[in-house]
C-alpha cells in the first residue's frame, strides 16, 4: 500500500532514520518548508480513515466518472454537481487506487481519455489525502507512485474555498505550490519548462480523478451503497506493531491499524458489462456503416449553378440493408444496471 509506505518514509525521515538511497527528496532538497509539509502529511496520514479499493472498485467508479460526464456535457454542468453535496466520511480520509490497473481499464474498454493513446498510460499507485479539518478551506493532496520510483513529495495541492455559511465552493479551487519541491526539481537538473509541464499535469490529474474518492464517499452513505462492498482489513498487523516497538518506530505505532478494502458487488457488475456492452455495439455499428440504406428517390430537378437544369427520373439508391442489424438500436440495456447517486442536503 502507497499508503505505507508514505508512514514509514515520512516518519523515518523525521526521526533522523532513513537513506539517501530510500529517500532522495529528503537528502538532496531537505528545507524547513519539506519538513513542515512531511509532518502535516504524516499527522494527517495517521488520523485519516484509509480506503483502498481494489482495480475493479476503481474502474467502476471511474465508469461511473464517464456516465456523468456524458449528461453534464448535455446540461453544462461540471460531472461533481451530480454527486451533490458529499459529505466526507471522517475530518480526514485516505483513498488509494492502483493507477495502473486502472489506465489499463481505461484503455482497453476505449474511454475517451486514451483516445489518443497507443498503449495503456499510468503506473504504480495514487492515493488522496482529503483534510477538511481547517475552517477556511478543504485541502486534497494527491500522491503519486510510479512503479519503480521512489517516494516522491507532491509538487502542488489543491484548497477548495468555503463559503460563508460552511459548505465548500468547488467552483472556487486554488493552487497551493510547494516550493520545496520546486527547489528539488531544480536541484537535480530538471528545466522551469519541465516543471512547469509536471506542475500542470499533476493539477489536472488531481482535479480528473478526484471524481473516484467523491464517488466513493457518495456511494458509502447510498441504501444500497451503490454496489460496492466494503471489508475491513487489516493495515499493520501484530507483528508490525511488535516490529515497531522494538526498533522505536513510533511513527507505525500512531498509524491507523485497519481499513476498508472496497470491492464491487452484483449491481456494479452489471453496470460495467451494460456499458462495455454499448461501447462494443457502438463499434460495431460504426465500423459497419456503408452508406445509406437503399430507398426509393422520387422524380425532381437537379440545378447546377452555370443555369442547367437536369430532370432526374425516380430511381433506388443506396443498398439492401444487413438482415441481422436492426434499423434503430439504442444498445443493450439493464435497468438493474442503472444506479443514480441519491442527492445530498
């Protein structure tokens, strides 16, 4: 879990503990803002109720990102309106997914994000650290592993504004840039245009997928908890805790012991194979197209613009249509499949 190993990096780098070699931000870019942000992160890491959904949790929640998006682009509105007012599950909460599972997901059941791509994009794992425990404004910090890297700080964070009377202005979200990390980067020899293209990336990463924890909250407090099920596991075991003592890693021993595993049941099921199955039949048909079907053309005048006029005689144009292809066909759908985020007060 990134979630972990964020534990033991950052409490090990606070405590004096950890290696060159295990933590290059930490040696080469070490400054007091690092160590202010790696010991909000660790307090907020150990007081957050933790998530990890499994490849298939995340792909329906994303599945579910691109229903919405499909009717907000016809009303307007921003896909997160449709989830209404979510309230978080806890003051602080951790939601982690396996970023590679889920853009091999995406690419393979064609999602209009890997349109141009010719292979599966995205790898480790990504995990959102939601903190709404200041009164001014919400903070999401998104962490990102590539597999093979190491535990790298996040280059920016995003604060959501809260208005007035409490609620949370998500039409209202600013950057929060973390120079240390921009020190970093220019430490090791990376140029402004480089960290800039990181910088953006990471906003618009943070901002795309930040449907997939909303969606989770959402479903969590739903009757039917929108076909997904949740397990509660264990995160440290005894023999880590026993581990933990005996070295003086303090930093495990006020992490959270457990979370929940979020799995999909049989209405998520069939909400992806309904999907999957209308994608597959659109394919289908706008691989099969051919022109028009043959039809009867009624007598009528051609005029060219010299000021010639032809009289076309009534002819069939087009051709027979395919026997086993219906004329208007919509797609496979289930209203079991069908599952509709209950608006929030």
């Amino acid at each position: 879990m990134l979630y972990k190993s964020l534990i033991a990096t950052f409490g090990a780098s606070l405590a004096a503990r950890s290696a060159p070699s295990d933590d290059p931000v930490w040696h080469l870019g070490r400054s007091e803002e690092l160590q202010m942000f790696r010991e909000y992160a660790l307090d907020a890491l150990q007081q957050a109720k933790v998530y990890l959904l499994d490849h298939l949790a995340a792909t329906y929640a994303d599945t579910l990102h691109e229903a919405v998006a499909e009717r907000a682009t016809k009303t307007g509105q921003p896909a997160m309106a449709f989830l209404g007012e979510v309230r978080l599950p806890s003051k602080v909460a951790w939601v982690e997914f396996d970023y590679r599972e889920l853009g091999a997901a995406r690419f393979e059941r064609g999602s209009s994000v890997t349109a141009h791509d010719d292979n599966p994009i995205g790898s480790g794992l990504r995990g959102y650290l939601i903190d709404d425990r200041n009164d001014d404004d919400l903070r999401i910090t998104m962490f990102s592993r590539p597999e093979g890297s190491k535990i790298m700080d996040p280059i920016c964070a995003l604060l959501v504004n809260r208005m007035a009377d409490g609620r949370l202005d998500y039409e209202n979200v600013y950057e929060d840039l973390s120079r240390s990390m921009v020190d970093f980067r220019v430490r090791i020899g990376d140029s402004r245009e480089k960290i800039d293209a990181l910088r953006t990336l990471h906003r618009i990463d943070t901002g795309y997928d930040l449907f997939i924890p909303y969606a989770l909250f959402a479903m969590l407090v739903s009757p039917d908890l929108g076909g997904i099920i949740p397990t509660e596991t264990t995160t440290f075991t005894a023999k880590d805790a026993k581990t933990a003592r005996k070295f003086g890693k303090s930093w495990i021993l006020g992490a959270q012991k457990s979370h929940l595993t979020i799995r999909i049941g049989p209405q998520a099921a069939a909400h992806m194979q309904e999907r999957q199955a209308r994608h597959e039949f659109e394919r289908q048909a706008q691989e099969g197209r051919s022109g028009p079907v043959r039809h009867w053309v009624s007598e009528h005048e051609r005029r060219y613009r010299n000021g010639k006029v032809v009289l076309v005689k009534g002819h069939h144009r087009g051709h027979d249509p395919d026997p086993g292809l219906p004329t208007r066909v919509m797609g496979p759908k289930s209203d079991a499949a069908e599952f509709i985020f209950t608006s929030k007060d």
